[in-house]
C-alpha cells in the first residue's frame, strides 16, 4: 500500500518534467519549458495555437496537428524587402496537415507604409482559407538598420495604412500583434474595432493592457509540442468553438465580438495617381509610389533579424 500510494507523485514528477505545467494544460501534449504561474489561465482555453518563423527549423505538420494545435501564425515578411526564409515551406507544410493558418507581416518603422504593404501582398499567397493576415507591431530595439522609435501620429498613420491595404488584399479583417511598450506608447485607445493578439508572458492581459479586451494571447515563448524541437510561442483564442468557427468562416467579427454577414472594406486611403509620394519615413532613403516600387526578386532579401526575440 505504501509503494502504491508514491505512484501520484512519482507519475505527477515526470509530467512535470516532461513539459511544466502538462498537467494542467488543455492539451496535454503540449507544456512549457519554462511555466509561469501567472499565465496559469491561458493553458486551459479550448483552442489553442501557435507563431512561428525560422527559427523552429524543420517542422513535423503531422504531429503539431495530432497534438491538438488549432491555429498557427507563420512569419511571412519583415520591412520592404525581407522574407522569411521558411514561409512557403511552413505555410504549404501546415497546409497539408490540415493546421489553420494565416501569415504575418513584421513592420518597420523606417520604411515607408505603402511599400510595406506592397511588399507583404506579393509574397503571401491569396489562399481563401487563409486565416487573416496579422500586422506585428513592435519597436525594432535589436535592428541594426531600424532601431528608432517615431512619432505617436506617424505611427498610427502607418498603421491605418497598412490595416486597410491588407483588408483589400485578403477581404479580411487584419488581427493586430503587439506587446506591452507598443501598445501603450502608440496604440491605447485606438484601433478598437480591430482584433488583438497581445503578448503577456508573466500575468493576466487584463494586468498589464489597459481597458483592452483581447482576440489572442501568446502566454509563452518557451512552449513545447510534439513536432518542433525546442522552444515555440502558444496562443490562447479567447473565445468557443462556435465562435472561432465563425471568424474563420467570416460570419463572426472577434474584434467587436458580433455576428455579421458582410463587412464593407473601408475606402483605400493611398493617393491615387502614381507619382504621388506616400508616408515619407524618418531614415527612409526615400518615398515610394504605389505602382513604382519594384521589389526585390526573391531570393535577394535584405536580413535584419539579429534575434530570435526581434519576432
């Protein structure tokens, strides 16, 4: 009876040690190499997903998808001429494995708004089942190129830009990504119609984002699931399965959390003839025009990642 009785413990010990908190997690399969109890809540939402860019290296689709992974983000581009090196290859791996997945765009602040956009629009593919596409929004700290903050107003003028140049690319409402610097310093109080995907590794969203109800919430960087070997970014949606489906279907708007049948895209705010210049940015070398820029051919892509924290 005495050696029975150690059999919790001992079995409670190796979960533990296979992934933190598993055991408490909606997904068993799924842990966290480092849990922080003040996330506790986010492991048991129902639907759970996944970020990734390159640095997860190659991908087993099949076993993420087993291991119960709802939804993934893929890093599609960055600035106006960087591509991720893994996109095409995740996206077409999560695509075969039945994963649900939607692309993002890594914005920078030196680089004018409409060449981003462009540059975002002809490197995504136009998949119809795609998920909307995500607009991340952070400062670029650890660039070499870009490391400089801007203005408050010319900020939210990107991102105005941006928001509205993706919704005509894809006929979907663009999510917003953001940690807690950014959104404090730019985007308290604006954007509220549009959904939220915010970082919050060490407490409840409600603790650190003020007054921001959320869409997604990516509790921890150092997640684990079968499938990708080391450290990965989870996601919490926050709603039900009802609701989920109908964002994907479009029939659900996570960001005013209503019920709709049909959104009417908000008028393109570009300039209209071509060789007017758009959204002239400090450090940017110079204003480019919706049917002037030319990108780079793929495969010649400037790479600014310094880290993998610059995600």
């Amino acid at each position: 009876m005495k050696s029975l009785s150690l059999v919790p413990f001992a079995l409670l010990a190796a979960l533990t040690a296979l992934g933190g908190c598993v055991a408490l997690d909606n997904y068993p399969s799924k842990g966290d190499a480092r849990p922080h109890p003040g996330v506790e809540a986010a492991r048991r939402y129902p639907i759970q997903g996944i970020d990734i860019s390159r640095w997860q290296g190659e991908i087993d689709w099949a076993s993420v998808k087993a291991a119960g992974t709802r939804f993934v983000y893929i890093k599609a581009t960055e600035g106006g001429d960087h591509v991720d090196p893994a996109f095409q290859r995740n996206w077409e791996g999560a695509r075969r494995a039945g994963v649900p997945r939607g692309a993002y765009h890594f914005v920078y602040w030196c680089r004018p708004a409409h060449e981003q956009a462009v540059w975002f629009k002809q490197q995504i593919p136009n998949d119809p089942d795609a998920l909307p596409p995500v607009l991340d929004l952070e400062w670029n700290g650890h660039s070499k190129t870009c490391p400089k903050k801007v203005e408050r107003s010319l900020a939210l003028e990107k991102i105005r830009l941006m928001l509205t140049e993706l919704e005509q690319l894809t006929g979907k409402k663009p999510v917003i990504y953001t940690d807690i610097t950014f959104h404090k310093d730019i985007l308290e109080g604006e954007f509220n119609d549009y959904p939220y995907w915010i970082r919050s590794t060490a407490a409840k969203p409600e603790v650190r984002y003020h007054n921001r109800p959320w869409a997604f919430w990516q509790f921890t960087t150092t997640g684990r699931i079968p499938g990708i070997k080391g450290d990965v970014d989870r996601n919490a949606f926050y709603g039900n399965e009802g609701e989920f489906a109908g964002w994907r279907e479009g029939r659900f708007d996570i960001g005013t959390r209503t019920w709709t049948r049909e959104r009417k895209v908000p008028p393109q705010p570009s300039p209209g003839p071509e060789h007017t210049p758009v959204a002239t940015m400090p450090g940017a070398s110079r204003t480019v025009a919706a049917a002037a820029f030319q990108p780079a051919p793929l495969g010649q892509v400037v790479d600014d990642e310094t880290t993998p924290e610059s995600e």
